[in-house]
C-alpha cells in the first residue's frame, strides 16, 4: 500500500523512477476531517442502541495511512456511544490522530442530529426559533452551569478537543429579553468565552475549536464576524464554517481573521459540484484542491478540515431522505488520500498532481469519478 506520508513528514517519492523528493514538514499542524458519526463507528441507520454502535478501526488506520491527524466528530455524545468512543481513543492515539468532539452551546431539546445537546433536563429548556422548548439561556445561572457540567464527561475518554458549535448558529440560541438584547456574534462570545474557561479549568491543554455559519455571509459580514469575535479567550485556536463554497469566500474568509481556517466539503463542492457526477476532468478538480490549500498556506494557516461523508452519505443530493450508512474501504479511499496530499504539500505543481494520481489509481479504492463510489462505496 502507498505510504502518502510518514509520520511528521510530507509526500515523498512523487517523482519518476529513482526521483525522490526530499521529506518536509506538512503545510497544517491540524490536518482534519469531520463527521457526524458514521464513518469512525459502525452505525445501524440511525440507531442509538449500544449494540448498533461499532466500531470501524480500519478506518481510522486510513486515516493515518493518508497522513491526517486529527479527526473532529459531531452528534455523538449520547451515553450509548461512550464504550465505541474508548475503543476509538485508544486506537486513534496509537497511531498519532487526535480526537476533537463537537457539543452545542446552549441548544437542547431533541437529539443531536437536531444540533441539540442531548440529555438537557426539560426545566432548563427554553424557546428559541426552533420551537418552545429547543434552548439553554446562558444567561440563567442553573443553565450555565448544566452546559459547564457537561465537559468534564465530553472530553471522555483522552478527548484532545473541544469543538463548539454555538446554539445560534443553528438558530436553537435563547430568545429571552436578555439574550435578544445582545449583538449576534457578542452572543456567541458570551457562551464560547464562557466553555472556554471552564473547559481550560478542566483539562488545560485541551485544543478548543469553533464551527460556525457563514452561509450568504459576503465580506463585510466576515468583518463584522471576525470584529465580534476578536475578544475571545486565546485558548481558542481555530474556526472552521460552512458555506464558504467558492473561491471568492475562501478568500474573503481567510483575509478577515487569523483564527480563520479552511473547512472545505471534499465531495459537494471539489470532487461533485451540487453532488452530481463529475462535469471536469479528475485533473482539473484535483488542481482546484489543491489551489484551494495554497489559499491557506499562503496565509500561514495552521489549520485545515475537510468533509467526508459527513452525514454517512445523505448529504449526496437525491438521497438525503435515505438512511446514513458506514462505508468499510478494504483498502485505502484515493479521496482520503487526495486530502493527505493536499494537506501535506499544497504547492505540488500540476505534473506532481497528474502523477499523484497515476500512483493512486492501482493501490486505492478509486472513488475521484462515480459519487456512488464515494458515498456508497466501491
């Protein structure tokens, strides 16, 4: 099996026969991917039962084999994940990935796929715009200190990060008189401010992230943004959003604040525009991955987080309706391997790319052409 990168260094051997490029360090520290669940467990559907929840070991293996190292996980901090979750750290951090796990800041009432916090005693809940009973006020003390109660368990087992993802940005945040007379983003400071210090209190070298909204957001929105959240606790290292889906925004994104990093959807925006079978060239949506990285490095990001099959498929157009599935690669995903690549050496030229390519097609599950292959496996 190709060997994209060692570990602490970049692709190596992408030239031709007896043509070795000398080893270097990757372009990002944090090389990510993100999911919602059923890619790194095995998950029957939607299923919370304990016995539905796996464990898919191979893949994290593919994730060291493409040189990432980090893997960030969303919707699953029900109780019925917690022994999945144990066998994930150990094996995870026997190969050098570390683990960031999201929680909602302030949403409840409803499971996490609703973004909501799971568990939340319905006394403490609250409306929002999502109904009457679908958030925690930050600004009532009992709730602050539920939502504070919560970390210590959430950085269970060997947790290396915290992902927040605050309550409005999904529009589950309080609407009480207190908390509408706060500016947007001055709320989400308030409550990430506020999980920041306790989550530091707890575990002081914890790595704490932000995923945020900026859908239909154009560049003064991203001045607005990155002004608003220019006061937040240093411990907070990156912020990664959706919606920053062509080039234009990426820009615009990266330029507005240095806590800013890239989060790209691999498959609906690079690989299978509006998730639909390719219309370019494998060569030329490659080009553009990697176009996209140099965005980043050139701006010296740290930080950089793809998708992958983030909804465990649903997210391909068409077939959101369908159940989420896990996909068990035998061998190594040549999209896992794609992003290893980009991520490690940004500024590999086109000729590299092309042979990039040539080298993966014969040792990996080749899913660059066919979305079906990518969401559904080969």
């Amino acid at each position: 099996m190709l060997k994209l990168l060692a570990a602490g260094s970049a692709v190596a051997a992408l030239g031709g026969p007896g043509v070795v490029r000398a080893a270097k360090l990757p372009a990002f520290d944090i090389r990510a991917t993100q999911e919602c669940g059923w890619n790194v467990f095995l998950r029957k559907g939607w299923s919370t039962d304990p016995k539905d929840i796996g464990f898919n070991y191979r893949y994290l293996d593919h994730l060291a084999e493409a040189g990432l190292n980090w893997l960030l996980v969303f919707w699953t901090n029900a109780p019925e994940f917690d022994d999945a979750w144990h066998k994930v750290s150990e094996r995870a951090h026997s190969l050098g990935i570390k683990l960031g796990r999201a929680i909602y800041g302030f949403g409840g009432g409803g499971a996490e796929t609703t973004m909501a916090e799971p568990n939340v005693p319905a006394h403490l809940l609250r409306p929002s715009a999502k109904g009457p009973a679908t958030a925690i006020c930050p600004n009532e003390p009992e709730g602050r200190e539920w939502m504070a109660g919560i970390l210590a368990k959430c950085l269970e087992p060997g947790i290396d990060a915290i992902v927040i993802e605050p309550a409005r940005e999904t529009g589950r945040n309080c609407i009480c008189e207190k908390c509408r007379a706060m500016r947007p983003f001055e709320w989400d400071a308030m409550i990430i401010n506020f999980l920041a210090e306790r989550l530091v209190r707890l575990k002081p070298d914890v790595k704490i992230m932000l995923h945020l909204s900026a859908v239909n957001t154009d560049r003064a929105a991203k001045r607005v943004m990155a002004r608003e959240l220019g006061g937040l606790s240093r411990s907070v290292e990156a912020m990664f959003a959706w919606g920053i889906d062509d080039e234009a925004a990426v820009t615009d994104w990266l330029d507005a604040n240095p806590r800013f990093a890239a989060f790209t959807k691999l498959s609906r925006v690079i690989l299978f525009p509006d998730g639909k079978p390719a219309a370019q060239p494998i060569e030329q949506r490659v080009e553009r991955l990697f176009r996209w990285c140099r965005l980043a490095a050139d701006r010296k990001k740290t930080a950089y987080s793809f998708d992958w099959r983030l909804f465990g498929g649903r997210e391909w157009k068409g077939h959101e309706t369908e159940p989420p599935t896990t996909w068990t690669a035998r061998i190594l995903p040549a999209s896992l391997a794609l992003m290893g690549a980009a991520l490690a050496d940004p500024y590999l030229d086109r000729p590299g790319q092309s042979e990039l390519l040539r080298s993966l097609r014969p040792r990996t599950e080749w899913d660059l052409d066919d979305p079906a292959a990518f969401y559904r496996g080969i």
